[in-house]
C-alpha cells in the first residue's frame, strides 16, 4: 500500500440561518473568536470563521436563500441519517458548560451522564438553531 501524506483536519463548516447571532453564540458558548468575516456577494455567501486558543478552526456559512437540512432530535436520530449528525467539544467543566450553553439559548437535548467510553462522560444539547452538540468531559467531582 502506497503511503499516505498524514493530514490534520483544518475546519468544520456549519451552515446556518442567522450569521450574527451564531457567531456570537459559539463566542459566547466555547470561547472563540472571530478570525475571518468575508462575503461572496456573487454567491450570496457571508462566512464567519472561528477560532480557538489552540487554532482549531470552525467555520459558520448563511445564504439568503438557505433551507432547513436535518435537525435530529436526538443522538441516535443523527446517527441513523447520513451526512452530518453533530460537532463535539471536550470541556473543562462538563455540568457547569451544560448548564451556561442553556442559558445562553440551547436547549438540553440529555443530561450530563457516563460516557460509553470508559472515564468520560457527556451530554447533549441544540444550539438555537437545533444542531445538536455533543460536550465531552471528565466525570463530575
């Protein structure tokens, strides 16, 4: 078998329907900033690139004429649709980000519980435009 340059994933886009209020969402939510604002006026394209302290990158699209794609009530729903289902973050305090992410306009999809995978536990919610999040961390003290 033939080598493989090895790749590192740069973003993850989201498309959504209000532009502001996402980016400010996900500032206020994880504590991005703003790295790039740019428009595509010959594709009705704005896009918003994010970006965290360690560089890791999310990006945020609207088009004037977007459509609702999936909004999966439910982890297992996503799971059982092709395409993307859900963005995930590890977070330092998982009930405390749970708590702040509802505050700030999500909704609680599941309550921080144990993870599958040994020593993690996770829970769930929709940002305000219903994507579903998934928060990974460590087990509550």
């Amino acid at each position: 078998m033939a080598a493989v340059d090895r790749a590192r994933l740069d973003h993850v886009g989201l498309n959504v329907r209000d532009l502001d209020g996402m980016t400010d969402w996900y500032v206020r939510a994880f504590g991005y900033r703003e790295q790039v604002r740019l428009a595509l006026e010959a594709l009705d394209l704005r896009i918003v690139m994010l970006v965290d302290d360690e560089g890791r990158r999310f990006e945020l699209l609207a088009r004037s004429d977007g459509a609702p794609g999936l909004r999966a009530a439910t982890p297992v729903q996503a799971a059982a649709t092709w395409g993307f289902g859900h963005v995930a973050f590890v977070v330092p305090d998982l009930v405390a980000t749970h708590a702040r992410l509802i505050a700030l306009g999500g909704s609680d999809v599941s309550a921080p519980s144990p993870s599958p995978e040994e020593g993690w536990w996770f829970a769930w919610v929709h940002d305000p435009e219903g994507n579903l999040v998934e928060l990974i961390g460590q087990p509550p003290a």
